[in-house]
C-alpha cells in the first residue's frame, strides 16, 4: 500500500495477488481473502480515493466480487 497526496486528496494505492486456482475451494479462498482486503480497506483513516490493482486471479463474471 502507498498513500499519495495529489492537489489535496490522500489516494491509497493497494496492490494484491490472490490465490490462483484450486476450483470450487479457491473462489472460496479468494471470497475471503476479498472481505479481508476490503474491510482493511474500509478501516483506513483518511482516505480520499482508493486504487487497487493486482492479479485477482477470477473473471469478472464470477460471483467473487459480490
């Protein structure tokens, strides 16, 4: 994570890899490792704009982003 203050505004830069494969029990993996990440997130004092970026290692029409 990297905090950056561009014309005012804190912007958190977060980067991740979340787990790679393992079917059925790495969306799982990944669902959790996602509610982690995003309540680190959300507990962050300060922040203006968020950025993250990384390996999600899901497509975009799973159900891990829910």
């Amino acid at each position: 994570m990297v905090n950056m203050n561009h014309k005012g505004k804190l912007i958190s830069i977060y980067g991740t890899h979340l787990q790679a494969s393992g079917g059925g029990e790495g969306n799982v993996i990944r669902k959790i490792q996602l509610k982690q990440l995003s309540t680190f997130i959300s507990e962050a004092p300060d922040i203006n704009e968020v950025i993250l970026a990384g390996d999600f290692n899901t497509r975009v029409e799973s159900n891990n982003f829910e």
